[in-house]
C-alpha cells in the first residue's frame, strides 16, 4: 500500500509540476503576447503584401485572449506596390478591431463577433476607357482573356476543393461596422466626395450565406442618406429584402423583393421632389439641366431575366412645371400618368389622362407607344381626349388688331367650343360660345401633340353666336373715318359741333354675331351693330393668324346724326329715307389697328339725285296744274354749286 501511494504522489507532483509548467508559459505567452506579434509585424506586412501585390503598412497590432478576445490594427495603409508619386493614397483606416469568441475558437470554428474599421478613407479613379481603379492600386474589374479566365476558374476550384478536404474550419460573423469613412470618386465629369459614412451590418455570416439587417448613413453632395434594410438574406448571388427604405433630400423610396436568379423586385416611393432631384444634379457636375418644379410618386416592378424579363413602372405627376434658361414658363401645370412596359427588347409607353398646362390652355392626353431596343423603328400614337382653359394664340406676325386672341376653349370627342376674350380689341358684356369640330382631335397623331394652340387653327370647323352688350371696338371710330371721305370729296363743308365723333373708338350699344370658323378665318355670316351714331348690318372675313379684315357694312346713320348731316349738306337731306336716316353702304378693310373706309358715295349722290329730280318734277307738276300766276317769285339765276345741286343743274 505504501508503494501505490507514493506512486499516486509522484503521478499528482509530475502533473502539478506539468500545469505549473503549462501555466507559466501561457502566462508568459500572454503576458508577453503583444511584444512577440510586434517582432512579427514585419512578417505579418510581408505577407499581406505578397497576398494584396500591394505595400502594406501597419502601424501597431494588439491583442487579447482573455477574459475577451479581440485583435486591434492600428494606423493601417495599402499603398501601390511601386509607388507612382507621393500623392498616390491607397487605402487607409485608422483602426481595425477583431473580436472573436475564444471558447468557439477553440472548438474549431472561427466566429468573429465583430468587426470594425474606424475612418477609412479610399479614392476611387474613372480613367479614360471608364474603368474604375483604387488610386495607386491595379484596376479594378479588368477582364482577363477567356483562356486565362477559365484557367483560373478552374484552379480557384481545385484550390477550393483542397481547402475544404484539407481544413473543416467554420467561419461565421456577426456583425460587421464601418465608421466615419472617406470615399473619394474622381470621375471624368468631376471629383465628389461621400463624407462621413457610417455602415452596420447585424446578422450572421457563413460561407457564402448571411442574413441580417443593414444600415447606411452617409453624406454625399452636401446632402444626407440614410438606408435601412430589415430581413436581408443573401445566397451566391441571390439577395433577398424584407423591406428596404432609402431616406433622400428628394424624399423617400421603399423596395422589396428579390435579386439574382429569381428576380423579382419592386420600387415605391410617395412625393418625390424633381425640383431637389435635379438639384442634386448640378451639385454632381450636370448642367444646362431644365428647370422643373414639383412632385411625383414612383412605382416600379421587375422580375425574370432575359427574353422572359418583364418590367413595369407607372409615374403620377402633380403640379409639374417647366420653365426655359430665360426663366418663360414652358409648362404651367403638369398633372397625370406616365407608364412604361418592357418585354424582352421591346418598351411600351402609356400616357393616361395627361393634364398638360403649356401657359393658360389645359390638355388631357391619353395615347401609347412602342420603342425597340438595337432598332431604329419606333411607333407612337396620341390623341387628345380633351382640352380646356384660357390661353392666347401666339404667332410669328402681327395678329388680329395688333393684339393676341385670347380665348377660352373646352374640346372633348372631338368637339370643339371655344370662347374668345375680347378684351384686348373688344369692351363690353361678351357672351359667346363657338360650337364646332376640330379634325386634330379626332385624329391619332404620329409623334407629339401641337405645342401652341395656333397651329391647330387651320384643322378647326365650325359656327357660333356672340353678344356684346355696351362697349367699343378698340379701332378708329368707324362714323368719323366715313365723314372723313365726305369732307374729301367735297359733299360735306363741316363736322364741327356734331356729338359722338370726337370718340376716338367706335362705341356701341349691342353687338350680335353669327360667324363659321374654317381653315384658319373668321368668317363673318352677319353682324348687327347698334349704336348712338349708326346701326351697321353686314358680313365679312378674318384672318386669324395675320389679322387681316374685310367687312361690307350696311350703315344707316341715326335720326339725329341724319339731321345732324342734312343740315350741312342737301345730298345727305336728299338721301334719307322714310324712317329719316341716311343709308350708305361702308367697305371696310385694314389690318390691326391700321383701318381703311370706302363709302359708296355713288349710291348716295344717285339716291339724292333721284329724290331730287322727283321734288322738283313734282314742284313743276304741281304749277302747270294749278298755281296760279304770279304766285312765287322769279329767283335770280345763282353761282353754279358744288356737289349734287352743282351737277344736277339746280
């Protein structure tokens, strides 16, 4: 018994004096840990550097076993194996911390708990042949022949396949953070810099499997981001979203779905400002861009690849203008749906009840087209399904009385009611509505609809009723142009102290129309003027486009003015009629304001004469019959006069 006991002693002293052993090394090891990897520190870049074909400079490594385990990078730089020159900059971070879980280590498996890279900065190079590179590195993404890439295909598989055989190491992460991080893009139209980017992932990493949630947050354009994925799962290439939400200056966009071999994946967003958007777009170096104000709600949807790829994208416009780099308004309004489908290589474009506001005139639009991508054949149809508002006919010319038409006009089905605004030409109470066709909107057009309401006028038929009640025409008083010509010819002597002519417009008490629109002219069917002057009834013609006007008016001066006239001049008391008014048939032409009057004088002077001839005729009767004798005096023969009495011989 005393033999097996002494044998127990010396069994339990070689192991205390094994652990103690043991002990004192991992003490040593531990404690001494820090200094051993700083003599090893150079190995360490060596082989990073023959790994990356790159410089790789670190500043200070530690690390800790326990109680927690972790390893820290400090002051890292990847620099271009041959350094170009001294601005060459890599890739840098500060600080690069590792932790792990030892008693998983230990078992095998290398699960990381975290890791985190605190500033890193990085600039990436656009060169001339728009390929992308690390400053200082070798390019990035440069396709190797295809021989050589299947050659290294096939060896990285052999690789893996002994790696796997060789090595049954698990590998899995958690988490996965990025803090105030540079990135620097020199592209070709500018250099812009994403400041301050913070980046978390929070999940599991295995292989080629992770699931978890991601967050980004950066500064881009002296504007912020913001990014926040929930239930992302990725496999290979296949990436799968719970839900996403992308938070711009321009506002918010929501995505979800698939991405990879089962593509399937859908956009939303709700009050996207394009003003902001294209903000954002001449901060990133883009110019002459227009200027648009207003919003818009996005909703897209893509799934499949290939020929069975099929994609559709619908976008509501609200309260979209226009306006030129001479700051005119272009489009006042813009309110609607634009969609889009694309099959294969073919995209088909949808407009549905496009509100369109050019400056006052408002069109609703609906209409489709089709493109084909790698062909130069394209069709699109566009009808106008209505249009209303107030607008003003703009044309390279003068147009009517040096004034723009405005008008109001609804169309729908193909009709067409329009309302001119006479006030730039015409005072007064205006009621009138033109009825009609238009053979523009019935059609189907082959590319964009009219941009100016002008250009539609020559398509525009149809008839219509106007009635003005106490204004004037913004023209030459049309009474004192036709005494005018009196006053030329000799038939009147004065105009002085008659009431009414020192207007400088033509005033009215009523005006009704009855007028027919065809191929770009007013045509005037009858017109009825009533007036303190004169009533006028007649018909005549005008261009719409240039102004130019043709009137025959049948003018019958008031009672008043007749009086007025017929004491001044015999051919005006010899022309009345019975109502006692002098009729005289008017021409009236001219363009704009510039008018020109031709009375018919001839008709008048025929009328006096014939009235005068009977007078006289029945003076002479009426003595032969029954005067008697010595009843009137002989006059004494007078000067020959002027005008009809002149002419006639009385």
């Amino acid at each position: 018994m005393g033999s097996k006991r002494s044998i127990l002693k010396v069994i339990l002293v070689i192991l205390v004096i094994i652990f103690l052993v043991f002990g004192a090394g991992l003490y040593y090891l531990l404690s001494h840990l820090n200094s051993i990897i700083a003599q090893l520190k150079p190995e360490i870049e060596k082989e990073l550097s023959k790994s990356l074909k790159a410089k790789v400079e670190i500043g200070s490594i530690k690390a800790n076993v326990f109680p927690k385990t972790y390893l820290t990078v400090l002051n890292v730089r990847i620099l271009p194996a041959k350094r170009a020159s001294s601005k060459d900059k890599g890739i840098t971070f500060d600080k690069l911390e590792v932790k792990a879980d030892l008693s998983k280590v230990l078992k095998g498996e290398l699960a990381v708990n975290s890791v985190s890279f605190l500033s890193p900065k990085i600039t990436v190079v656009q060169d001339k042949d728009k390929k992308f590179y690390v400053e200082g590195l070798k390019p990035l993404f440069r396709k190797p022949s295809s021989e050589k890439k299947i050659s290294a295909e096939a060896e990285s598989k052999k690789k893996s396949a002994v790696k796997e055989k060789k090595s049954a190491l698990v590998v899995s992460l958690n988490k996965v953070e990025v803090k105030k991080a540079l990135v620097t893009l020199k592209l070709l139209k500018g250099t812009y810099k994403l400041k301050n980017i913070n980046f978390s992932f929070n999940g599991n990493i295995e292989k080629d499997f992770a699931k978890g949630e991601i967050f980004l947050a950066l500064n881009a354009l002296d504007s912020f981001f913001r990014m926040k994925v929930k239930g992302l799962t990725a496999k290979g290439d296949d990436i799968q979203v719970a839900q996403g939400e992308l938070e711009a200056p321009f506002g918010r966009l929501s995505f979800e779905g698939s991405i990879g071999s089962k593509n399937d994946f859908k956009v939303s967003s709700s009050g996207i400002s394009i003003e902001k958007v294209l903000a954002l777009g001449e901060k990133a170096g883009f110019s002459n861009l227009p200027k648009i104000a207003g919003k818009a709600t996005l909703q897209a949807h893509s799934k499949g690849h290939g020929k069975n790829y099929f994609a559709t994208s619908q976008i509501v416009l609200r309260n979209v203008s226009f306006t030129g780099s001479d700051n005119k308004v272009i489009i006042k309004s813009l309110n609607g749906k634009v969609g889009a489908e694309t099959r294969g290589k073919e995209i088909k474009l949808t407009l549905s009840n496009l509100e369109i506001v050019p400056k006052s005139l408002q069109y609703i639009l609906s209409g489709e087209g089709t493109f084909f991508k790698e062909k130069k054949s394209s069709s699109f149809k566009l009808k106008l399904v209505e249009a209303s508002g107030e607008g003003v006919v703009e044309t390279s010319g003068e147009v009517l009385l040096n004034q723009p038409l405005t008008y109001r006009i609804q169309a729908s089905g193909g009709k067409i009611k329009i309302k001119p605004v006479m006030k730039e030409f015409l005072s007064g109470e205006v009621t009138d509505m033109f009825e009609g066709t238009v053979e523009s909107f019935k059609k189907e057009y082959e590319g964009a609809f009219y941009k100016e309401f002008s250009k539609t006028l020559n398509a525009v038929k149809g008839q219509g009723e106007a009635q003005v009640v106490k204004g004037e025409i913004r023209v030459p008083n049309l009474i004192r142009e036709i005494l005018k010509k009196a006053l030329e010819l000799g038939i009147l002597r004065s105009t002085e102290g008659v009431a009414g002519l020192d207007d400088e417009n033509t005033k009215f008490d009523s005006l009704d129309l009855k007028y027919a629109i065809d191929k770009g002219s007013l045509y005037i069917l009858n017109l009825s003027l009533r007036s303190p002057l004169a009533d006028m009834n007649g018909k005549g013609r005008v261009k719409l486009l240039n102004g130019e006007y043709s009137f025959i008016l049948n003018t019958a001066f008031s009672k008043v003015l007749s009086q007025e006239l017929a004491k001044r001049a015999k051919e005006f008391k010899y022309a009345m009629n019975r109502d006692g008014k002098v009729v005289l048939p008017v021409k009236v032409t001219g363009k704009g304001s510039s008018i020109k009057v031709f009375p018919d004088f001839k008709k008048l002077l025929k009328r006096a004469g014939e009235n005068i001839i009977k007078e006289k005729a029945g003076e002479f009767l009426g003595g032969f019959l029954g005067e008697k004798k010595g009843s009137k005096k002989r006059l004494k023969p007078k000067k020959r006069k002027k005008g009809l009495e002149g002419i006639l011989g009385f």
